[in-house]
C-alpha cells in the first residue's frame, strides 16, 4: 500500500516572505507528495522568485511536487483545473485533477464538462481535489434550503464521472463570510 499524504490549501495569496518557509515546514512535517495551492494571488516576475525557493507550479493553481517521489506531467491546464498524470518510483501510474471551481456559477458549468470530458477518456484510478466553489446537500449549508441548479449540476457531473466524496475530518464547513457558511472543498 502506498501513503500519498496531499494537502489541498486556499492560501489566498503566497508573497509573504515567510510563506515557501512555511510550505517547506508542511511538506516535512505531513511528509507531502503534493501541494496544491489555491488563490496564490501572484502572477509575473513575483511567481518566479517566489517559485525559485519552491519547486513546481503552474497558473493560479499552483502543484507541487517532490520528483524523486512521483514524475508529474500536466496533462490538461485549464483555468478552473489543472489535471495531471503521476508516476511513482514503482512505476505506478494514476490522475489527480486539482480544482479551484470559479465563485461564479456561469463559469462552473464549463467546469462540470470539462470533469466528464476527463472521465470519459480515463483509464485508472483517478483523484480530484480542491476547492470547487459549489455544495453537492443541504448539509453543506449554515442553513440554506434549496439546492441552486449548479449544486444539481455538480451532483450530476459526480454521478456522470463515477466519482465519490473521500469525506472529511474537522470542522463541517470550509468557507464562511458572516453568518454564511459552506463545504465547498473536497477530494473526490
């Protein structure tokens, strides 16, 4: 059996001079295979500072890796996702897709396509992870009482894709403004 520890970050910006200090600290303390970051809030000339005292990114999504642990190769990079196809040292192949969904539900309906396009054409085990932007219950919510027609969608793309929630440990809500909370990320 083999240990893949991944972490799935928000981190809503990474320019703090103390941030690829803390990435390292994460990725020898959980042992980290893959890091993805979500809302780095960085582009241009910074990224490549900030990614010399790092290793491996791509856009706004941001995958790293250790390549003497597993080989990564961006297979698809799409604003919403990046999807990516690992290699580890026994020669073990799989896909991981790492999400960050748009806050806009407009966009997202490209997303859920683009999730059972992959699905279509994948052959082996495959993991999404990330922050997808939409609830699939109501249990998801501080307390709404519909179900929008994209968290409908999303139920259905799951659904279409064979997909399912890995569950969770901690507390039952990652994202809240206010009194508005929701689960909105998630592996799959």
């Amino acid at each position: 059996m083999v240990i893949m520890n991944i972490l799935a970050w928000n981190c809503r910006g990474v320019s703090s001079k103390g941030f690829p200090i803390m990435i390292r600290d994460l990725t020898y303390h959980y042992n980290l295979k893959l890091c993805i970051l979500l809302e780095t809030h960085v582009s241009g000339t910074k990224v490549e500072g900030i990614i010399r005292k790092l290793e491996g990114f791509s856009g706004g999504i941001w995958c790293l890796w250790n390549g003497k642990d597993w080989q990564v190769e961006p297979v698809n990079v799409q604003r919403q996702f990046i999807h990516l196809k690992i290699k580890d040292n026994n020669n073990q192949s799989w896909h991981c897709t790492c999400i960050y969904g748009s806050p806009q539900p407009g966009p997202r309906s490209t997303l859920w396509r683009e999730l059972e396009s992959i699905a279509a054409t994948n052959q082996g085990p495959w993991c999404l992870g990330g922050d997808f932007n939409s609830i699939i219950s109501l249990e998801e919510t501080g307390g709404n009482r519909n179900l929008s027609q994209d968290s409908n969608r999303f139920q259905e793309c799951m659904l279409n894709c064979g997909l399912n929630d890995l569950g969770f440990s901690g507390p039952p809500f990652t994202w809240q403004r206010n009194q508005i909370k929701r689960r909105l990320d998630r592996f799959l």
